[in-house]
C-alpha cells in the first residue's frame, strides 16, 4: 500500500512520520528545499519529551501527478486546495483521497473528482511544526473519519494497522463529524484570533465566554438540525483541555500569514445566506478577521 | 464671575487654562499633588509648537463643595460622577452646572438634583494630557453646549467672553447634540479598542469599514428619530479628520485604566432594551471591550 501526503505542514509532517512505520510513504512538500530536508534529515518528532526521526520519501508537490499511490492524504489548507484540485482530476490515476481539511467549504468541490474512493476526516491530534521538517507532539488524539464516496475498504489496511498507537475513528455521517469540529473552530478560532488572548481565556474571562456562546449561538441556528446535542459542552471542554494553547488562526495573524477564516466563518456565512438566516455577531466577527488579514497583507 | 472645574484630565486642564484667561477659575484635582504642581508650576499648554503657562487656582477635590462658585464645569468621566452628585446634592450652594461628559447616561440622574441651571456639553477640542499639569492642544475646535435645565443667562457672560478663541456654540435640543457624539463615541471608540487601530485605519481598511457601518446601523436603529441625518457621515469626517489619532478607548485600555464602554456601549443596549430591540454585533463588542478590561484588572 503506497500513500501520499500532500503538504509538508504540521499535520502533514505527522501523518508522514506517524504511516512511515508501517508503509512506504512519500510526502510532497510545496518547496524543494523542504524535501530535501526530509529527505536528508528525516522528520524529527518530538512527544513527551522523547525524540525519534522517521524518513519517508519527499518530493515537491508539483511532482506528485507522476508517482503512482493507493492513497492520498491531502493535509493542505483549504485556500491552497483549488490548484491541488485541478492537478487531481488532470491525473489518469485514481488513488483513495483523504481530506483533511478544516471546515466544509471543500465538501462541494469534492463531488466534481472522478475518484472512487473519497474520504473526510477531523484531525483532533495537537501538533506544532517547530521547524523546516520538526514537529513537536502536544497532544496525541485520534483522527476521525468518513466516507464521502465509496466505502471504507480502500483505505482498511491503514486504519487497521495504525491503531492503536495512531488511531482512527470511523463515522457514519461526514456531515456531523465536520460540523463538531467546525462548530469549535468558528467559536474557538476567530474569537481567541480577534481577542489574542489563549483558548483558556475564552472560557475563564466571563465576557469572552458570552460572546462565546453568542457566537456558537448563531452558529447552531444555521445547523441546527445536524448538529449533535453535546457540541457547546464539548467546545468548552477543548477550550479547557487546550487552556494554554494558542489557536492556529491566533497564530497565523500573528505571523502574518492568511487565515481559514474563509473556510469556516466564510462557509457558515454562505449556508446562513442560502437559509436566509443573519448572524449579525458571526458576521462582524468575520469582518475583523478579514480587516486584520488585510492589514497584514498591506 | 467665579469658576470652578472639577477633574484635571485633559479636558478640565484645557477648560481651567483657557477660562482662567478672563474669570477667576479653580480646578479641583483628584490628587493632592496634581493640585500642588497647578498651584507652583502652572498649567502648561503646548500648541502648534508654542508653549504657554496659566495660574488658576488649584485645590483638591473633595474641597469643592467649600468653595462659592457661580458655575461649576464637571469634567470627570461618567464612572466618576456618582460621588460628585452626591456631593453637589449635600451642598447648600446652587451653582450653574455644565457637564461635559462623553455618553448620555448622566442625563437620568442630572433629573435628580436640585440646581436651578444645568447644562449639557459635547467637546471637540483634541486634547492629550502628557503630564501632571501639561497638556497638547492637538486640534482646537469648539463646545457645543446646551440647556437642561433653567436658561442660558446663567452662564451666558462665559460664553461670551470666550468666543472667538475658546468658541461654544448653543444647540436648542441637547438630545440629538448628545446622540451626535455618542454615535461617533459608539463607532470608534469601541471599534479602534478591540482592534488596536487608530481612528483613520476604520475607514481605509474596507473590512472595518463594513464592521464599523455596522455597528452604526445598529445604534441607528435605537435612536433613528432622533438622530441627525447626516450622523453616519460626520462619523467618517471624524475619521479622515484625526486619522492619525489613537481614541481615548484605545488609550485606556492600553494603559489599562477603565474605559467609558459602560457610558456609551452599555447606555445604547439599555436604551435598545427598553424598545424591545437587539443589536447582535454592538453587542456583541461591548462584550469584548467589557472582556478586555477584566483582563486588565486580573
């Protein structure tokens, strides 16, 4: 079973790391300077305090098309996925795809591949990518996953293998799957970003929790049907189990980088529009995102 | 005629220096030793590059209601005045009284004292206190002022005399003069706070444009009969005008003093209450204002 990783970040780099013990792996980065890193040095993964190296194969992501896989785990952002995309349906192969994505914007896209084989999943592992090819492991969890097209077949052998030291979950319904973690992440993320302030912050500093929940408010209003009964318990139990944590959009505002927030608030806007429905709160929220990316950007 | 001004920020030090020109003016300071350096040193005024020194007298604040004075200017912050009313109700002697703060939520409690002449002001004058006793005259512009209670005889000879070079300008209806500032306090202020932006970046960053059109929306809506049509506008010439300018919000919270955000944020919502109505995204932000300053004061 030959897999792919496409994207060389955090989650990518783990998923390299972690599938390389028991397969041949290659994972294809977006510069060639970061394959050649791994290539050399290896994935150095840091965990409690241990430190171990794996070396699966690396190439850069514009050769992917050329190797032949069984499976794809594609690990990139949801704004870097459209050329990703394009160069997937170009290609005569047909591997088993893996979105790993946040958020959902993705879902309609997905339906125009010709693959057989299409899968989402949640990533819930807590990982921080040090440098050019090091990771450090905060929090090991579980990947949780669906069925988008197909059945769960084509990928079996990993998720049978990787458990239980890197293990997987399978859901019958991608749908409300994507919407628990997309749930956290419009609440957690935009909040914790606008705010800087650590994911502990919003639920013990009582305002921010009730703008926490005017957020998750109007959120549920749009999905409300879909969404499971336990979702506002369990953004505060991540908030609480992560209290130190720095969200990643916090991160990437303040590295100046751009942000998900199209894919998650974005997305929610867009559901919220076709229903009708106004989130005035979620909506602002959204503006100050885009107002800080675009201060960034200038 | 003799004058008294009660607080020694930036506006009370402006008021006592330019007033102290033609009348016999004292300024009541919280602190001892603000009033010790008034009385040594002086007021220094800096403007356009010239620097000026004006002598009124200077005493501490609880001395206040010792003093005989014909009118009383209370230039203290909304979370300030309680403690003032209730010493000017204690006192026998009936001064004029001019307020100058920002907000409108004083105006209920003014009903409560018993003071033949009292009066609401909205000052434009950009003024920064860079020390004990020194303050920056960054832009001059004028006090529009105007009666609450009893006529514009009792102060009448201050406003007079003032004019040309300390100008103000009587307005018939002290609510919409009032609401014309609060909308532009309701706007900016909050919004320059959370995002950390000075005033001219709300309307040259297109996304806080959108939030800041918003939020004015939203206080619209509460006040729409009231309000002068050419609110929203102003709003935006405010902007452009001191582009450069941090809001006194954002000042406060940076140097982690409380902020008005109660006065003008929570009189809206209060007033929004009263009618029945919701404002998600105003809100939504004095959450996060309110958010801020418990976090300042942990």
């Amino acid at each position: 079973m030959k897999v792919g990783i496409i994207g060389g970040g955090a989650v990518g780099l783990f998923f390299a790391a972690s599938l390389s013990q028991w397969f041949p792996v290659t994972v294809f980065t977006r510069t060639q300077e970061q394959a050649h890193t791994i290539q050399t040095k290896g994935i150095k993964v840091e965990e409690a305090g241990e430190l171990s190296v794996r070396f699966p194969e690396a190439a850069p992501m514009d050769q992917f098309s050329r190797h032949a896989m069984d499976c794809i785990f594609i690990a990139v952002k949801q704004y870097q996925l459209p050329a990703i995309l394009e160069r997937l349906k170009e290609s005569s192969l047909s591997p088993a795809l893996i979105f790993l994505q946040n958020g959902m914007s993705h879902l309609t896209v997905l339906k125009t591949l010709p693959h057989q084989h299409l899968y989402v999943a949640a990533v819930e592992h807590g990982v921080l990518k040090s440098d050019t090819a090091d990771i450090h492991v905060r929090g090991r969890g579980q990947t949780k996953i669906a069925v988008f097209r197909g059945d769960e077949r084509a990928i079996s052998a990993i998720v049978e293998q990787a458990a239980p030291s890197f293990p997987f979950e399978w859901k019958a319904d991608y749908e409300s799957m994507l919407l628990g973690k997309m749930a956290a992440n419009s609440v957690i993320n935009p909040l914790t970003a606008v705010l800087r302030v650590t994911n502990g912050e919003l639920i013990s500093n009582p305002y921010y929790l009730k703008m926490a929940k005017t957020i998750y408010r109007e959120f549920s209003s749009v999905f409300a049907n879909k969404l499971s009964a336990g979702a506002w318990e369990e953004i505060v139990h991540i908030c609480r189990k992560t209290a130190p944590n720095r969200s990643s959009m916090l991160k990437d505002i303040e590295s100046k980088r751009p942000t998900e927030v199209d894919a998650i608030l974005g997305y929610v806007l867009s559901q919220a529009a076709e229903k009708d429905l106004k989130l005035p709160a979620l909506q602002a929220l959204y503006y100050m995102i885009k107002g800080l990316e675009y201060k960034e950007a200038e």
